[in-house]
C-alpha cells in the first residue's frame, strides 16, 4: 500500500468522490426506506462534514478496512441526521422512534449497513485504480525524465557521441575463474583403462 504523502489536488478530489458517493446512496436508501423526502439543507450539509472528515482523512492511500470502517461510521451518523432532518420538517411522524416499526428499523439497518458494504468495494478499487494510474504513469514518464535531468547522457555536443560509444571496457582476465571449484569429473563408466 502506498505510504507516500498526496497531493492537495488529489485529496480534494478523492474526498469529494468519497463524501458524494456515501451520502447520497445513504440519502436514497433512507427516503426509499422512511418514505420522506430528504432535505436538500441537510443533502448539503451531509456533504460537507463528510467532505471535510474525509479530506482530513485522505492523506493517503487507504485500505478495504479503513474505507469500510469509516463507511459503517458515517452512515450511522448520516442516518441519524436525515432522521432528525426528517422530523424537523414537519415530515418524520412516523419516523420517531415510538411510531417506527420493528421492520423499517431493520431494514433501515440492512439499508446502510448494504450502502456502506457497496460503497466501501467501490471507493477501494477506484482507490487502488488511482493510485496503480499515478504509479505507472510515474515509472514511464516522470522517473525518465528524472533520469536525463540528474545524470545527463550527453555533455557536450560535439564530444558527446563520441563520448557515449567510446566507453571501453576494461579486460575481465582471471576475474571470471578466480573462484570457481570443478568439482564435477567425467561421468562413471566411460573412462577406460
């Protein structure tokens, strides 16, 4: 996994990617689920704390458990704010927690707890996909280019060439044998005396 500190650039990006993707699937489950009409004020403010948690977050590249820990965490917060939004519009009376049946609880759970899972293999794979990108564009374009940059081939124009096929290399007498043992001999049965 990818250590290496990212860009600002990169970290708003992903963190856009991360805060709108989670929050409004969770904001489509839970007014499918509740039958209510998520405020836009709250879509708006859902984005933005969760945008501003996952940038803080997205210093570098992240693992399933990490994305998925911090799903679960955020649809749990996420679906007690569009409930609260929810009753604070005059729409959740049958979203209150005495009213609410045993069946739209569970499957306001279940709706979550399937929203963060798909998320969470969403994000990574696009994460790992970003990041297997910026590697390989790194080894084919930039590591070249920083290669001609510190060691130049070419010093001078009209000795360089002559320079670059000039190189002699210097004899490998008794170098390559100094430490080899035979150890095998002829194979048994063929000598004869």
């Amino acid at each position: 996994m990818n250590r290496l500190p990212v860009s600002p650039d990169l970290r708003v990006i992903r963190a856009s990617m991360f805060a709108a993707i989670g929050v409004l699937l969770s904001a489509i489950g839970h007014a499918e689920i509740s039958e209510h009409a998520v405020p836009v004020s709250a879509l708006v403010l859902a984005f933005a704390a969760t945008g501003s948690l996952a940038w803080a977050l997205a210093d570098r590249q992240r693992g399933i458990v990490a994305i998925g820990g911090g799903l679960l965490v955020m649809q749990v917060a996420l679906h007690l704010w569009f409930g609260m939004s929810s009753m604070s519009g005059g729409h959740g009376s049958s979203h209150t927690a005495t009213a609410a049946t045993h069946a739209e609880t569970l499957a306001m759970i279940a709706g979550h707890g399937l929203t963060a899972l798909v998320c969470a293999v969403w994000l990574w794979c696009g994460e790992r996909a970003l990041f297997a990108l910026f590697a390989a564009l790194y080894v084919r374009t930039l590591a070249p280019l920083l290669l001609v940059l510190i060691h130049p081939v070419v010093s001078d124009i009209g000795t360089g060439a002559a320079a670059v096929f000039d190189r002699r290399v210097p004899p490998l007498r008794g170098v390559l044998l100094r430490y080899v043992l035979a150890r095998r001999g002829p194979p048994v049965g063929v000598v004869s005396y």
